[in-house]
C-alpha cells in the first residue's frame, strides 16, 4: 500500500538538511530503484522551485510500503530526522486515485 511521509521542518534547519540531504536522497533513490516512490520533493517556504537561503517548511513523500509500521519505522529512521531537520512527521496510508 502507498503511504504519505509528510514532515515539517525545524525552523532555521537548512544548513543541516544540506549536510544530510546525500544520505536523504540515497534512501530515496534506493525506493525508486524498487519501483516503490511514487513521488518526494520539499516544500519551498517561498512561492519558488528554488527558494535560497529561504529554504524549505517541510516534504512530501508517498511511497509503497508493507503496512503502516514499516512505513513509520522508515520514516522515522530519515537522515533529516535524525539530523533535527524535520521537527514533526506524520504517516498516513494513502490511496492514489489519479492519475490512473
């Protein structure tokens, strides 16, 4: 089932999510690579795909998973929770409808 990972940020956390945005994206493409990520990105904390030194209020991620638990043990295992980046993360399953 897919689930949706969607994190805030810790305020003034861009220098540490661009330390562990490498091993951030190695997890991810390691999703990708399963045909298991549905799609992530961050969310600009300015109305721009590249936000400078405004940086980021949060991410997105929906990705397949066995169940909720495994889901949350990934999540909570991220670089950028472990580095502070994400102050808050909630998981939810999701039910992708379109596109079909």
């Amino acid at each position: 089932m897919w689930y949706a990972i969607m994190a805030e940020d810790t305020p003034n956390s861009l220098d540490k999510r661009l330390i562990a945005r490498p091993e951030h994206l190695k997890r991810l493409h390691t999703l990708q690579e399963a045909g298991r990520l549905l799609l992530a990105g961050p969310f600009p904390a300015i109305d721009s795909t590249d936000p400078g030194p405004a940086g980021f209020t949060g991410s997105l991620i929906v990705a397949e998973f066995s169940n909720l638990q495994e889901a949350t043990e990934w999540a909570n295992n991220d670089p950028f929770v472990i580095s502070k980046v994400y102050k808050n993360v909630i998981v939810k399953p999701f039910r992708k409808t379109l596109p079909s």
